[in-house]
C-alpha cells in the first residue's frame, strides 16, 4: 500500500461524456478567428520542458482523400450557416466499433469501423492492420462514414469540427484550466470496452458493446476502503433494467460499501450544500435514437451537451467543497469523428486477452478525446501531457487507465503488486504533477461569447442507409436506448425482424441492455 498522494485535493468529479476527438471540440482552442482573440499559446505546459505549442488544428494542413476522386478534402470549422441552421455535425452516427457488426447493413464491405478510420485512405482495408505496417496515417475518416452517408454534404462533415464559439462552454473551460492535447482512448473502438479501461483497466477482451456486462472489480471497489463515493444519474432505469448505465454494465459496483447511487438532482443539492462524497461520479443523459441527449453523442446537436457541462461546472465551482476539488472532464472514445494525431502502438494488453472479434492484440491506444482537469490547483491555460512519454522504452502516453492509477494513489490503495486492475494500469502515467499544491486559479472563467444557434436545432434522422429511417421504423424504435438499437440493426434484416426483437426487449429489457 502506498501513502496518498494529492493530499490538497478532498473531493474528485469525475465526468465521462460520449463521442468525440479533441480535434473535433477543442481543435481550433488556441487559434485566432474573426471576432475572437485566442491567446497564440497556452501560458503553461506540463511536463515543463515540452512543447509549447498546442497539438490542434491548422488551416488547410490537414485532409482525408476523397474516395470517388482521390482529392484532398480538408478539415475545416462547421459553417456559420450549418451552425445557426441547427444541424447536427456529423449529420449521421459514425462507426463506433472496432469493425463494424459483420451483420451490420452499412457496412456491406466488412471492414469498415475506426481500424479503417486510422489506416485506410481513398480505399477501405482489408484485414487487421499490425505494428509492422507502421503507424496510422488518419486519412480513412471520409472513406469509412462516406461509405454509407453520401447525402448531404458527400460525407464531408465527418471532417468539420466545432470552433470555439460554437463549443463556448468546453473550449472556455479548456482555457481557464488545463486540457491534454495527448489523451487517448484506451482502445481504438466505442463506448462500454472504453468505459471499462477507465472502471476496470481492461474490457477483458471485448472489442465492441455487443458485450454489455463486466464482471470485474471497479474503481469504487478499491478506493471504498478509505474513501466515500456516489454515482449520480440521470436515467437510474436504463432499459429497464432498474438500474444506472453504469451499475448494468459493472455488477460489482454494487457490492462497494461506503458510497450512494443517486439522480442528478441529488448530486446538485449535494455540491450546493457542500456534502459531496470524495469520489464523484456523474452520468450524463444518454443520447437515444429518437432524442436528443445531453452526452455529445453524435449525431445529436452540442448544445445540450454543453448545457450540462456549464451546469456540472457551476455546481462544483459555486459549492461549499470548491476550494478542494478537482473536476476531472473527459470522453470515452473518439466516436468516428475526425483527429489528426496518430495514436501509438505499443499499449500493454493488460490481461493477456485478445479480442473476441478480431483477434486485436490491445496493442494500440485508441484516438486522442479532450480530458480537461479543472481545480483551483491548475494553473490557468496549461496544456499538458504524460511525462517522459516515450513509447519505445515503455514509457506511455496517457490513456483511461492513467484515472484508475492517479485514483488508487489518491485513496492511499495503490498496490503495484496485487495488479487487479491489469498491466495497462500499472505501466500508466499519473497526472498529479499538473496540480500546484496550493491555490492557483481563481475560478473566474472569461467565457467565450456563444455563436447564436437555431432555437429549432434539431438532430436528424439516424438509422439506416442511405435517407434514415421510415417513420415506421422511427415510431418502433422509440424510446429503446441507443446501444441496444444498435445490436438490434446490425442483426436483424427486416422490418419483421426488428419489430421482434423490439418486442422481445420490451418484455425483457435486461436481456439486450
């Protein structure tokens, strides 16, 4: 056991929210456009001694390869007129999963999924790709979602990325505080295998959500010996199952001691009356086929998104536990949209499992997510990344696991000997040495003015290739959660088959959750 570390710090929150690059929210942070005068770098980095420039965009340097033509298509702001239009961007869910549901009806050629996003091009690939074939080259984005959206805009805004005007709220508090322009993924695939490296440091080799349950010991178990913990939901009945998200899809959480389950509305009367447990975690409202969530999902529209982030913020920021706290803001996955850092290989499999799909190695960290540290014991505007990051000797960038190592240590439960939360967690950075030891942010945010978006902003449509769905379709779906439809359409080819499978999971919600 290891004394705690981060000892200024009483209260951590931790947020999770779905779906997206740091190119695709927190790109353009500190570049200047019409109207708004970015600062040209941020005032401090960590590790000191790095880079002093931010790893974001840049006009006109980055682009997929059309895959009709083989032109460069590049990488550019949403529109204004897109933007106060109320469209969602992208307009269409992307691929999430390593490769796509081999039974999935958009993905007739089979290897489209982020591993074509990473190292496809004008043309999809064909099997795994491996170490020996070098690094990933980030031009198979276009390609992969053009597949089967062709619509709107010819696929091209898998490529457009907000400004910081458009996402005020996280490109302001990406500013105010500290944001990592290194952070990736823990795998390059979607949502519950991502969220288990951050839980459990492993997803015990599932590839996909189409493993919905994790029987492996938690985060709240471990620090449940010396710390206090509460997850706080919006939806504590998802898919019927009479539980939170989280709690389905980690059974052992239930038998942490020490900790509450609660709604949202508890979490908010608890930062405001100052009794928040020591270790806060927060589940946002999950985007469903038929509304619009406040996760950032694609494709749903950002706004609520970033209504709930500011609310999360004010909450913590104006609560009686403020001057000790740490918020902790960041992704699950990359969720398709577009980054142009190359993930590395070299990522430790944590429990010898390969995958159960593909026969992926876990060698290779998933696309970078915004991860955003806020505290009065960050210093304003820093940018940091892992220290000494050097893949070939070992030395890894940070990806979910470093949460689960800088947790443990906090809560004085760190064992480097009893690894149960996997290898990848023992060889993972931890990020204390961003913090200062004493107050050094005063918390007053100089939020970026808001673009004005449509007061009708709306989500289109988002089911099937290649106009979405019927009304039908639309009407039998409602209401099932995302995950879940999804399983349901990459298995069921017929109209019968869906409205089945619909039936049997409204009788038996647990059984596809």
């Amino acid at each position: 056991m290891t004394e705690s570390f981060l000892p200024q710090v009483h209260n951590i929150v931790f947020l999770m929210l779905e779906n997206r690059s740091l190119d695709n929210l927190l790109g353009w942070l500190y570049t200047k456009s019409p109207g708004r005068n970015a600062p040209p770098a941020p005032l401090n980095v960590y590790p000191k001694g790095s880079s002093t420039k931010y790893d974001g965009l840049t006009a006109g340097l980055y682009s997929n390869p059309d895959p009709d033509t083989g032109n460069p298509v590049t990488v550019i702001p949403v529109s204004d007129s897109n933007w106060q239009s109320g469209y969602a961007i992208p307009y269409r869910d992307p691929y999430e999963a390593l490769r796509a549901y081999p039974s999935d009806p958009r993905a007739p050629q089979g290897w489209n999924g982020v591993m074509n996003q990473l190292f496809g091009n004008k043309n999809i690939i064909t099997s795994l790709p491996s170490k020996s074939g070098g690094p990933p080259q980030m031009k198979g984005f276009l390609q992969d979602y053009r597949s089967w959206e062709d619509g709107s805009w010819k696929g091209q805004d898998v490529l457009w990325t907000y400004t910081p005007t458009q996402a005020n709220i996280i490109n302001s508090l990406a500013l105010q505080y500290g944001v990592s322009d290194r952070w990736f993924c823990s795998a390059p695939t979607e949502t519950t295998p991502n969220r288990a490296y951050s839980l459990c440091g492993t997803s015990l080799g599932h590839e996909s959500d189409a493993a919905s349950t994790y029987n492996h010991t938690t985060i709240f178990n471990a620090i449940a010996v010396n710390k206090s913990w509460g997850l706080y939901a919006y939806d504590r009945n998802y898919g019927g199952s009479g539980k939170t998200y989280t709690e389905g899809a980690f059974p052992l959480i239930s038998k942490a001691r020490n900790g509450e389950i609660g709604s949202i509305m508890k979490f908010s009367d608890r930062a405001s009356a100052g009794t928040l447990p020591a270790f806060t975690y927060l589940e946002p409202n999950w985007t469903d086929w038929d509304t619009t969530g406040n996760d950032y999902h694609p494709n749903s529209i950002i706004g609520p998104g970033e209504q709930f982030l500011s609310n999360v913020y004010q909450a913590v920021r104006n609560g009686k536990q403020w001057k000790n706290t740490l918020l902790i803001i960041t992704f699950d996955e990359h969720g398709g949209t577009y980054d142009h850092v190359q993930p590395p290989w070299g990522a430790r499999n944590p429990d010898g499992l390969n995958g159960d799909e593909t026969g992926f190695k876990f060698d290779l960290f998933g696309v970078r997510v915004p991860t955003i540290l806020v505290s009065p014991f960050v210093p304003p505007s820093t940018v940091f990344r892992a220290p000494q990051e050097d893949i070939k000797n070992q030395k890894y960038p940070f990806d979910h696991t470093s949460f689960i190592k800088t947790l443990l240590k906090w809560a004085g439960v760190y064992d480097a000997k009893a690894p149960s939360f996997g290898k990848r967690m023992l060889a993972a950075p931890t990020f204390e040495g961003v913090l200062a030891n004493h107050s050094v942010n005063d918390g007053n945010v100089d939020f970026i003015k808001a673009q004005t978006m449509a007061a009708t902003a709306f989500a289109p449509p988002n089911l099937l290739h290649p106009a979405g769905p019927p009304a039908v379709l639309r009407s039998v779906l409602k209401g099932i959660p995302i995950r879940t439809a999804r399983k349901i359409l990459a298995t069921c080819k017929t109209l019968d088959e869906v409205k089945a499978e619909v039936e049997r999971y409204r009788k038996a919600p647990k059984r596809r959750a």
